[in-house]
C-alpha cells in the first residue's frame, strides 16, 4: 500500500514492503534529489483455526503485523531546512505520529473481498484490525533509532461466501449501521387431516417477513427513524427498507417497525434493537415521513388494468397490490384489484402511489394530483 502525505511544504512518499513470514530489508534508494525508504512489515500468522466443514473451506486466521519505523524522516529534497529535518518537534516525533495516522486510518474500518487459490476456487475473504500499537525508542540493527509498532488482524475466509460487509439494509435510502442484523420469513400455517389418513398435514396460506437489527446509538438517519418510533409512538409509520443479500439479491420492502428497544450500560456505547414487518393496503392507510410524496391517480372504475407514467429521476415506489418497486423513465404498472380505493364523496376509483421524497410525473394514462 502507498500512501502520501503532504505538511509544511514536505512531501513524504511512504512505501510499505511487507513480508510474509520472512524477507529480505531493503536499503534507501536515491534518485537525484529523491529517496526512496521503504518501511519493513513483516506478516506472520498468530492463531489459526479452520472449521471442519466436509463441504466447504473456511475459517480464521489472527495475524500480526509488525513494522520497524526509524524515528526521523527520511530526506526527500535538498531544499529541506534543518526545522523540517529535525527529529523532535515540540516534544514529539513528528514523523512517527504521521506514520502512524496513516496505519491506523487504513485499519479503521473492516474490509472484505474476493480472492481465488491457486485452482481458480473463489474465497469470500474479510479481515478487521485494531489500531497500531507503538513500542518504545531503541537501537536497532540496520534500523538505526526506531520504534516498532504492531497491529493485529483478524482475517475471516469462506470459499464462495457470502460477507456480512455484502449485506446492507437501507431505511429511506439510509445505510442501517447495524452489527447485527436478522431476516426471517415466516408461514401461517393451516393444518388438516386429509381424506383416508390419520396424520395431520399443514398448508401455508401465508408468509411474513420480519427484519430485526442491532446497531449503535447514533446520528444516522436509519437509528432516528426507529428513536422516533420508540420516543413517539406513531403507530403505522411506513418505510421503504432495501435489502441487499450479497452481490446478487436486492429487494425492496414497504415496511413498519414492529418493536423498538434501547439499551445502556456504564459508559458503553448504547445500543437499539429494532424489528421491521412488511405491510400491505392502500398508502393512504399508514402515516408517511415528511419528505415522502402520494402521487394520487383518479379513475372512473376499478376495470382498469395497467398503469402508465414516466418518473423524471428514479424513486423507490410503493402501490397497493404492486408492492414496493424502484422506478425510473417510462413505466408500466399492472393494477390489481387491491390497488383501487373507491371515494365516495366524488364516486371515483384512485389508485396511490407513495414516492420517497420529490416527484416529478409526466405522461400519466390517469389524471394524477401529487399530495
């Protein structure tokens, strides 16, 4: 990795040379005015435990990566002044704070990709680190006065996995910032003993979907929305929730929240627990965030089976017996008989369409009003 930093007219160019288990150091290498200093890593593997899996491979690997950081900047140009060059600065080593910056924010969030062995088997590989832990000033061989500095990694690996960094759940449009999230899907079961049998055997008349996640009290939108559900109480407050599975599956929901719940302990970061249920019905039915539109299409009956418009920019939808739906350009919606709402008062059929946010409808095949 390769990282640059720029501070009081110097220009560091820092080259990371890591080894795996063992390596050969690498002397300053000079071109002119400009030298070269790589930083040796050296990466080897601490625990290791692979699951007794018959079918697939995988497991986790604890690694430790360890660097020797001499404590001055390497010289970069002629132009340098002494100040610049000095070792310590107000108390500090000022080389090695910025070194150690740039470690700590390349290892500051978990990170996951996809790699493949030596037989083209593809691997689901994700690692997590801690921040950088310096040692003291010392004399080192080769190194001259360095620091050594020591980062531990976690690495998770599954052969044609799928990583929790591959699942997102969006509320409103909103990253869910959970650490843990489940998705389930239940069925109302019929049961009955059938003609000439003595065994009971069960139907599904129905399913449910439920999304419960845990995440971190915080300024995120998605954690708002389920505080101002559980401090508020409103009841049938509706949201568009997408789930995405992986790299191949994505589905969007209209949904409700089910149950909030908080929790916090001494000066730990509080956490919320908060369940998502899927709704139907007409939009006019539920209570909407402030920014969503209704996009209110009249008829003369309910015969009418499709639904034509364009939609300026691409929206997340919902329409009765349509369900929820990402939209963009010209579309073509069939209607259902669960789509139409009669008004009596001016006995005509409207059919609702709930708009995350601005709307702009041309070329409806309906009268519309946007509410």
């Amino acid at each position: 990795m390769k990282k640059a930093k720029k501070n009081l007219n110097i220009i560091i160019a820092s080259l990371y040379c890591i080894w795996a288990t063992a390596g050969e150091y690498q002397r300053p290498v000079r071109d002119g005015n400009v030298i070269t200093h790589e930083i040796i890593g050296n990466m080897r593997t601490s625990t290791s435990s692979n699951d007794a899996n018959n079918v697939l491979a995988m497991g986790v690997n604890g690694l430790s990566l360890d660097f020797m950081l001499p404590v001055y900047p390497p010289r970069t140009n002629a132009a340098q002044t002494a100040e610049q060059l000095a070792k310590i600065s107000d108390g500090q080593y000022p080389f090695l704070e910025l070194i150690l910056n740039v470690l700590n924010a390349y290892f500051q969030e978990a990170q996951a990709t996809e790699m493949e062995d030596g037989d083209g088997v593809t691997f689901s590989v994700a690692w997590q680190a801690g921040t950088v832990i310096p040692g003291a000033v010392e004399l080192a061989p080769k190194f001259g006065n360095a620091v050594p500095l020591n980062v531990f990694i976690q690495v998770y690996f599954i052969e044609g996995g799928t990583n929790s960094q591959d699942v997102k759940i969006s509320v409103d449009g909103q990253l869910m910032p959970f650490q843990s999230v489940r998705l389930g899907r239940a069925a109302v079961l019929e049961r009955d003993v059938f003609a000439g049998e003595t065994v009971s055997k069960s139907f599904a008349s129905s399913t449910a979907l439920s999304v419960d996640a845990d995440f971190p009290s915080s300024n995120n939108p998605a954690t708002g929305s389920a505080l101002s559900y559980l401090l508020v109480g409103e009841p049938n407050t509706a949201h568009f929730v997408n789930v995405q599975w992986g790299k191949g599956l994505e589905k969007l929901y209209f949904m409700i929240y089910n149950t909030v719940q908080t929790s916090a302990t001494g000066i730990a970061v509080a956490g919320v627990s908060a369940s998502l249920i899927e709704v139907g019905g007409n939009g006019e039915m539920y209570n909407l965030p402030q920014d969503f539109k209704t996009v209110r299409f009249t008829f003369t009956d309910s015969q009418t089976q499709t639904l034509t418009f364009t939609l300026a920019e691409e929206k997340q939808t919902f329409i009765a017996g349509v369900g929820a739906v990402k939209r963009s350009g010209a579309q073509t919606v069939k209607l259902t008989a669960q789509s139409f709402e009669y008004d009596e008062e001016n006995d005509n059929y409207n059919v609702n369409m709930v708009v995350d946010g601005q709307v702009t409808v041309t070329n409806a095949s309906a009268p519309f009003t946007v509410i």
